[in-house]
C-alpha cells in the first residue's frame, strides 16, 4: 500500500529517458521525491565560486591574448603596433555580444549545454553534434595548453627546472584532477583565492600604468626586423590570434546545473561578471602597450614588460608573475567544470556512453573527468610539455561553438518573437557574422601550424557519435522501447550449475538454483587424463538430488562444450549459476584459476543465458 502526504509520484529520469537513460531499464518505478534538505546545494556554486571554477580559461588569457595581437601587430612596426587598441576594442566587441548572448542562453536552455544546446533545439542534430565536437576538443586542448603554459612560466623564472617539464605538467595535472574528484564546489573554494589576486594585481598593473607619466622600467627594445605595411589581411590575422583571449566564455553556460538556486539568476550573474573583468583587463592592458610603447622581445612576455613599466621590477612585479603562473596553471579547472556536464548531456541524448551520465556523491561525474585527465595527459606526453607545440591547435574550435550557437540564437527568436525580438536577433546575428570570420580566418592562418588535425578530428568525432547514437537506437528498437509491451507470463525454466569438485562451494551454489528454476543440473566438463570415475563416484557418494551431466572435449576447451549442451536445451529460459570464491584480499585475486571469467564471457557471447557468477566470500 502506498500512502500519500504531500508526496509526488515523478518517473524516474532513467526510465522516462528509456535507451537514453544511463541504464536501461523497461518498467516504471513510483517513489516518493525526497525532500529538498540541500545537501546537494553544498556542492554546487555561487556567483564568485562559478568565476573560480569556470572562468579561470578566460581570466587567464589576459596572459597571452594581447601578446598574441602585439606579436602579429609588431611585424609591421610602430605603425602597426598603434592599432593595438582597435584591434582590442573590436574584440572586447565581440566578447560583449558573447556574453548577451550566452546570458540569453543560459536562460533559454537551463540544462546547460550551451552550444551544444542551442544547435540540439534550432538547427538539427547533426549540427548539435559539430558544436558537441569543437566544445570536446577545446576543453581537451584548454587543460593541455593551460598546465603547459603554466609549467613554461616556471620555467623561464626557474630555468634548473627546464628538464622536468613534461613530468612537471603530468603533476599539475594530477593535481588538478585530484581537487575536481572532491567536487566542483570543493574546487572553486580552493581556486577562489588565486583567482582574487591575480584580477586584483592587474588592475592594479592597470591602474597604477594609467596614473604613470613615464614607464617605471625602460621596455625592451625592438628588434630589427623586416617591415611589412599595415593591410586587411594583418589586422584580420591579430584580430583572430587575439580572439585566443575568448576561450572560456562559453563554459559558465554549458555549467548551469552546477550552480546552486536559483540557477539560472546565478548563471547569467556570473557570466556577466566575466565579461565585465575580461573586457577591462583586456582594454587596459590594451592602453598600456600603446602607452609605454612596448614590443616583442625574446624572453620576456608582453604582460611581464607592461607589469615592469608599471610596477617597476620590485615586489608588486613577482606577485603578478607568481599569479599568472599559478593562474595558467589552473586555468584547466573550466574544461573540469565544464566537460564533464557537457558529456553528461551527451550521454543522456545517447550520443556517448551512458557511463558518462553517471553522477557519483558530491555532483562529481568522474567518468567525463578521466576521460578528459587522459585525453589531456595524452596531448602533454605528444608534445613532451611544450606550449608552442599546443597553441596552433588552440581556438579554432571554441569558434566553430560559437558561431552555431550564435545561429541557433537567431533561429530561436525568429520562432519564439518575444519582447525586443528584432534587436537579439540584430545581436545574435552580428555575433554570428564577427565569429564565423574569426573560426574561418584562425583556421586559415593555423591550418599549416597543426591546425588541420583539429579539421580531421572534429568530423571524426561527430561520427563516432552518431555510431554510438546508432547502435543505441539499435537496441531501443529491439528492446521496443517506447512501446506497451503484452503481459509477462511465466516460463519453464532450467538453471545449470558447471561443477569442478565438490566443496561447500558446491553445495552453495546448487541450493541457489534449487530456488530460481523448475529444473536443475549440474554440469561437469571434463578432458583427457581427468579422473572422471573418482569424481563420479564422490557425487554419487553425496547425493545432492541433482542429476550430473558429464560433458568429454579431447581439445580441453572449457566454454565451447557447454555452450553445445546449452544449445539442445528445450526450456525457454536457461540459468547458468557460476559458483566463484571472493578472495578476502585484493591480491589474493592472482591466485584464482578465472575458469569463471572464461566460462561467463563465452556464454554471454554466444547464448541467451542468463550468467550469474555467485560469490562465496572467504573470510
């Protein structure tokens, strides 16, 4: 009897999501909703722990999004260089249009996904997974090149480390991973503090540059290089190197469940925040190159020359360089927040694995969180820890991500024509143009760099995708998923039991099957040498009540001969019940036979057997 006080009866999301549920599962199960005690609230975010957790990608790139104008901009001279600011301006832009139009998205799909949702809704399933594709590998990209560039700052402050590079980054790595498998929350508390002072330094670099008349440090000298005019096609190329400064600015969307309630509030407030802080280092540091008419020098970045000719090389100089360097390096945790949902939603549209749906204590989906741990140390071993090996494959597809999400956008207000229509879809639309530029012209510019293997692995991993996705629908169709299906209705059953001695194992596991079907047997397959009439004899001599059936293979194969046996059964429904000790230690595991394993996966692949392995537990 089930009693009602201000309960609900709600479907359980596995069952109402059938084949695209994380299990399978065919019959509909009534509980009770627990009562919201926000517990789970504890693991998720606020405003500035969602800035700490999911914008670190962004924050970070104020390191090397301006250097990435400068050093397009210096090959032209001073006159190119003077263009720094419009260059920035244009794309602080972009980076306004980007964050309206992810704040729309955060309201429009609360689920997350962002790109990925967006493209789902309006423009079709195969472009849903192209924006699913290019977020993958930029979060897998964004965590290789963020713990490289963060070891390569190390590096040039401590040069002795140089020859630990790559095992530098796999501890970083490691590390990362460490704090993201305690929880997302866990994580933005410990990233908090880092993520303050690093903001707080640079404005005060900004700050104290904007009120200085002169630099406090002369800025190294240019280098004599070979001059070329300032064209199109040059501020096209800064414009697109600079949009490196964007990356990130999507992951807060994709996230929006890892927010506490309300979430969608939180979301858009924390999406605003970062784009307001990005925007005014971006524009600030933006200043003082031009201000202090800094260039490119080897050896020294554009930030550590803007920071010297404001701060001068004393005290406040090491801390913004100590900051950047533990920035970049935790700059990894956004692919951390935002990969591991983005995966779930994937796997809940069957899409992925549905392994990548499960969700352990503390909101942590461990699955997507290996998975990008490996591809990312994978990419690090590759390229032997070295950024510049990285960063040509860096952005071009964040931008594929945002140019759909921006179409998707304009689709979503063409339909729905809500309030203010007209000018979101004028936004969406402009956002779209300026960042389907950019995807065509960094692609263009990087293709030889590396950049053609993020061309190849993009549609390859949208059709890995859809195979998964097929072989999905495969099984809902067979399994009739969706439909009613005709009453169950008991049938004759025979449960087989493989012996090879006679033990208390034995015994066990024959009482089992008495109680599961209507006919038992006891199986023993036995090959040239085996005293088989000694074995006989002790059955006899026990009786169990059990007929025995003695299977002979001269090729001493253990599963083929039971396999035949199974096949001439007459019962619908066949049990085989494997008897197996547990061992009470792990490394008591080498010391069994695993005739078990043999004899469950060669029944699994060639019978309809139901295989249940019974443990006896040795303690």
């Amino acid at each position: 009897m089930i009693q009602v006080a201000r309960q609900e009866f709600v479907k359980d999301p596995v069952r109402r999501t059938g084949i695209g549920a994380p299990f399978t599962a065919v019959t509909l199960t009534l509980r009770k909703r627990p009562p919201d005690t926000g517990r789970d609230e504890r693991y998720r975010l606020t405003v500035v722990g969602g800035l700490a957790a999911l914008s670190l990608d962004a924050m970070a790139s104020v390191a090397y999004g301006p250097e990435a104008i400068v050093l397009v901009l210096a090959v032209a001279g001073g006159a190119g260089l003077g263009f720094t600011l419009p260059v920035t301006m244009t794309i602080a832009l972009l980076l306004a249009v980007l964050t309206l139009s992810y704040r729309q998205v955060i309201a429009a799909f609360p689920d997350g996904g962002g790109a990925y949702g967006v493209a789902r809704a309006y423009l079709g399933r195969r472009a849903s997974l192209v924006a699913a594709a290019s977020l993958v590998v930029d979060y897998v990209l964004n965590v290789a090149v963020s713990v490289a560039a963060g070891v390569a700052a190390l590096t040039s402050a401590v040069p002795e480390l140089l020859p630990h590079t790559l095992r530098l980054c796999l501890g970083v790595l490691v590390a990362v991973t460490a704090v993201n498998l305690r929880g997302i929350a866990h994580s933005a508390r410990a990233f908090i503090a880092p993520t303050a002072i690093f903001v707080g330094s640079i404005v005060v670099v900004i700050v104290v540059g904007l009120l200085r008349g002169a630099p406090a440090v002369a800025p190294a000298a240019a280098q004599a290089t070979a001059l070329e005019t300032v064209g199109v096609l040059l501020l096209l190329k800064a414009f697109a190197n600079g949009c490196a400064a964007l990356t990130g600015v999507e992951a807060i969307a994709n996230a929006v469940p890892s927010f506490r309630a309300p979430r969608v509030r939180r979301a858009q407030s924390a999406e605003v925040a970062l784009g307001g802080l990005l925007a005014t280092m971006l524009i600030g540091l933006a200043v003082l190159i031009e201000k202090f008419e800094i260039h490119p020098a080897d050896g020294v970045t554009v930030l550590s020359q803007v920071t010297t000719a404001s701060l001068g090389d004393g005290f406040g100089y090491y801390l913004v360089q100590f900051a950047t360097v533990v920035l970049l390096a935790l700059a990894a945790n956004t692919s951390f927040g935002g990969l591991p949902v983005l995966a779930q939603l994937l796997a809940n549209h069957n899409n992925l694995p549905h392994l990548f749906a499960l969700r352990a204590e503390r909101q942590v989906h461990r699955y997507g969180i290996g998975f990008l741990t490996i591809t990312s140390a994978i990419l690090l071993i590759v390229a032997n820890g070295q950024m510049n090996v990285l960063v040509p494959l860096f952005a071009i597809g964040v931008f594929v991500g945002f140019t759909l999400s921006q179409v998707g956008m304009v689709r979503h207000w063409l339909r729905e024509r809500s309030a203010n229509w007209r000018g979101r879809v004028v936004l969406n639309g402009f956002g779209a143009l300026l960042t389907g530029c950019a995807a065509l012209v960094v692609t263009a510019t990087k293709f030889t760099e590396g950049g053609w293997l993020i061309v190849v692995t993009l549609p390859v991993l949208v059709f890995l995708m859809e195979r998964v996705h097929r072989a999905y629908t495969h099984i809902g169709d067979r399994l009739e998923l969706g439909r009613v299906p005709t009453p169950p209705r008991p049938n004759r059953s025979l449960v087989v039991v493989p012996v090879g001695s006679i033990s208390r194992l034995t015994r066990d596991a024959i009482a089992a099957a008495l109680s599961l079907g209507d006919r038992v047997e006891a199986v023993h397959v036995t090959h040239p040498d085996d005293d088989t009439k000694a074995f006989v004899d002790a059955w006899d001599e026990w009786n169990p009540g059990v007929p025995l059936v003695q299977l002979y293979d001269h090729r001493r194969r253990l599963g083929e001969p039971l396999v035949e046996h199974l096949r001439r059964a007459t019962e619908k429904q066949v049990f085989v019940l494997i008897a197996e000790v547990e061992p009470d230690h792990l490394w008591q595991r080498i010391l069994q036979n695993q005739r078990g394993a043999v004899l469950a996966r060669a029944l699994r692949r060639r019978t309809d057997a139901v295989v249940a392995r019974l443990r006896f537990h040795v303690r």
